[in-house]
C-alpha cells in the first residue's frame, strides 16, 4: 500500500483490546500507573475524589509540530470541589523542570463531573527517546486541603519506517482503575503513522471489554493525519478491586 498519494483517505476500524487484571483495592500507590496522594474522603474513607486519568505512554512522533496534549481529570464526589489548581513538573533524562500551568479546568469542578488540563509535549529526538511528567493537582472539598498526582510517560516514535504499511496505533502500557470509587476511567491516545499528507478516516472503534465505553474523545467519523495524535477516553463501572489494562 503506497502512501505518496498525497490526502490519500484509509479507512478503519479501532480495536482496544483490554485485558481485566485484580489490583489490590486499597493500595493506590505506583507512581507509573496510579495516582497519589489522597487517602481519604469525608464520604468513603479511602476512596479519592478527585482523580486524573491514568494515561497510555504518550507517543512524540518524529517531525509532529503539535506540542500541547490533554488529560483528563474527574471530581467522583457528591459535592463540588474548590480551589483547583496543579503543578506540572518533567524529568527528560534526569534533568527536571517545571512549567506553567494553565487549566483548562476553572477552580471550581462541580460534583460527577470532568474537565481537561493541558499540559507540554517534550521535543524528543532520537538521542533523547524518553521522558516523564507529573501532574499534581491541589482542591478543597470542604474545609479539607487535598491533591493527587498523576504521572505521564512520553516515548520518541519514528513512524517513517511504518509508512509502507500505514496503521492507526495505540499508546501503550494504559491501565483503567476504579482506585475504589463507582467508575474507573483512563485516557489513551491514538496516533496515524506515515506522512503528514496520509489520512485516515476512523469509521469504528471497538472496546473489547463490555463494561467500558468511549467517555470522552470519541474519534469515530473523524479523519487523524500522520504523525497527529489525539486523546480518547475510557471508562465505565468496575467492581473495587478490579482494572483493565492493554
């Protein structure tokens, strides 16, 4: 399949393929996988009300100029959540910094409620192929000061090589927890390979596991370009100690 044709359209369809795996209910440690830092609620001890999505490895594909992505955060409780704001910090190679936050969440996030924040992608290359950050998010619920943190992972791909071919990819390593509350939710990113002038048209997307759904994000119907990414969500109701990973 020649992929020189320039706005040449590819139809597909989207598989994600989530495997139930039993996490221990209580224990929401895991820098990579799981966020920290609430351990209690005035509602449910031990259930944290405000989470941020966990996150596939986030893909920094070779000669993207987009350089913002977004997560998604959730308020799980009855009651509205105050005084938002977060912190983000990145570790490329050892070398930490911080960067400006701007939220694309006001600091009032109201009960069973989401938004997105933003945060930067690093300009990886192939000498520097890796990279982290933190997310830590500071609210009032109630009169209590919380926060909870989240850790993205960000992986240098070089799609040239898969243009002959040409495949809509899924980040890897995503993990869907309940981390106790009702519903669990997660955000993935899906990226075209190829040539910027490559077009794919995703006609369907599938989730495995019939307790999940799209939550955010739908991409169904619309057109990714290669080398684009974009942030899909999912999520749905899990049983305490239960998760889904790919």
């Amino acid at each position: 399949m020649k992929h020189n044709i320039k706005n040449k359209i590819f139809n597909f369809r989207v598989v994600i393929l989530l495997v139930a795996i039993i996490t221990a209910g209580c224990n929401y440690g895991g820098r990579s996988s799981s966020p920290t830092g609430d351990t209690s609620t005035p509602q449910n001890r031990g259930v944290p009300p405000l989470t941020i999505d966990n996150t596939g490895t986030y893909p920094v594909i070779k000669g993207n100029v987009e350089r913002t992505a977004s997560v998604w955060v959730h308020n799980n409780s009855d009651v509205a959540i105050t005084g938002f704001s977060y912190t983000k910090t990145y570790n490329i190679e050892n070398i930490k910094m911080s960067a400006k936050s701007s939220s694309g969440c006001s600091d009032i996030i109201p009960a069973h409620s989401s938004c997105m924040i933003p945060f930067e992608v690093p300009a990886l290359d192939a000498q520097h192929t890796s990279a982290a950050l933190d997310i830590k998010a500071y609210y009032k619920i109630g009169n209590e000061d919380r926060n909870v943190d989240q850790v993205v992972n960000f992986v240098y791909i070089d799609t040239s090589n898969e243009s002959a071919t040409g495949v809509v990819s899924l980040s890897k390593n995503l993990v869907v927890n309940s981390l106790g509350n009702k519903e669990g939710y997660a955000t993935l990113y899906l990226y075209g390979t190829g040539s910027r002038d490559t077009i794919y048209k995703i006609n369907n997307l599938t989730l495995d596991n019939p307790g999940l759904n799209v939550n955010n994000g739908n991409p169904v119907q619309t057109q990714l370009g290669g080398g684009q990414v974009i942030a899909v969500e999912v999520g749905g109701s899990l049983l305490a100690e239960q998760s889904f990973n790919t």
